[in-house]
C-alpha cells in the first residue's frame, strides 16, 4: 500500500469517527476537500516527522 493512500484512508477513517462519536458532520463537499488537501500535503508531512 502507498503512503499516499494509508494516509487517505486514516483521514476518511478520522472524519468518519468523529462523525460516529462526536456526532460531528462533515458535508461532503467539505470531506472531498479535506481529503484533496491531505494527499497534496502527505509528502510534507512525511519530511516533517522525520
């Protein structure tokens, strides 16, 4: 699996939990773009926990 798609997937994981227990909504114009933004910042991240 890529880091790409595990971090897409913890984040999709995330939304949904707070959906779930926090009873928290996301719309899903919001959840797109959330998603959008993590992958194109998943690299970033990488460097900075290094």
């Amino acid at each position: 699996m890529k880091v790409h798609d595990f971090a897409y997937q913890v984040a999709q994981r995330t939304i949904a939990l707070l959906e779930e227990k926090q009873h928290y909504k996301v719309s899903e114009e919001n959840k797109k773009e959330i998603l959008r933004l993590l992958q194109d910042e998943v690299d970033d991240l990488l460097d900075k926990s290094l």
